[in-house]
C-alpha cells in the first residue's frame, strides 16, 4: 500500500524515487533478455517445424481482373429497357452474361442486385420479383 507524503522528508522521498527508477532499470533490462530469449526460441521451433505461413505464396499474384467494353450498369439497362414486364434476378444473371460481361465474381447475382439497388430509374415490383425501368413521368 502506497505511503503518504507527509511523513517523508525531501531527502527520503529522492532516495524512494531512486530505488524505484532503478527496479524499473531492472526489469527493463530483464524483459530486453527474455525477449532475446524468445526470439531464439522461435527461430529454432521455425528451424525444427518448418514454417508455417498461411496465404498466398509471397510474390504470387492472383489472375488480372476480367477488362469489359460496357460497364454491368450499362449491360444492366440495355437488357431491362429491352423488357416491359421486367426481368427478375435470376433471369437476369444469364443474360448479363451472355452479352458478353466478363466477371470473376464468385456471387455475381449479388453484384448485380447491388447494381439494381444503386441505380436511379430502377424500381423492383414486389409482388413479382421482376426489376424494370421506371417509366419517365
């Protein structure tokens, strides 16, 4: 439990502070030694298990991202202006694709619901699920 300051004189308090910053010398350089001491640890268990690296391989990259003429929104527009009862979804995901949009997606339907969702002018009929373009006003 920490003393109060009033029983001390300046001369005591000045030696308290002293032992103190030397504790804190110490154990400053104890952690400096045990860390030393772990990292020659690790080096040889990394020596004796081999490493363990998880990920891509360093300097491996993963394949170009697919170049297109017309942007999805464009594509996307093209083929709802084309349909008056609109289009749901999932049939609209073949159809993107089979005008020649190239995507790596692994959830393409997503980028294309994102797509529909962040567009002005596109307006989804809950009933049927389809998505069409509004009509101008």
């Amino acid at each position: 439990m920490a003393r109060t300051s009033s029983n001390f004189s300046l001369s005591d308090l000045e030696r308290i502070l002293d032992e103190r910053k030397g504790q804190a010398q110490e154990l400053g350089k104890r952690r400096d030694q045990l860390t030393k001491e772990l990292a020659k640890i690790e080096t040889e268990l990394q020596g004796i298990l081999g490493s363990k690296r998880r990920g891509p391989k360093k300097g491996v990259r993963r394949g170009k991202r697919p170049k297109n003429e017309r942007s999805l929104r464009e594509i996307v527009f093209d083929l709802l202006g084309k349909s008056k009862k609109g289009i749901t979804l999932a049939d609209l995901e073949p159809k993107v694709l089979e005008a020649g949009y190239k995507s790596s997606s692994k959830n393409f339907s997503n980028m294309i619901y994102q797509c529909l969702y962040n567009s002005q002018g596109v307006v989804n009929d809950p009933e049927t699920g389809c998505y069409r373009i509004e009509k101008a006003q």
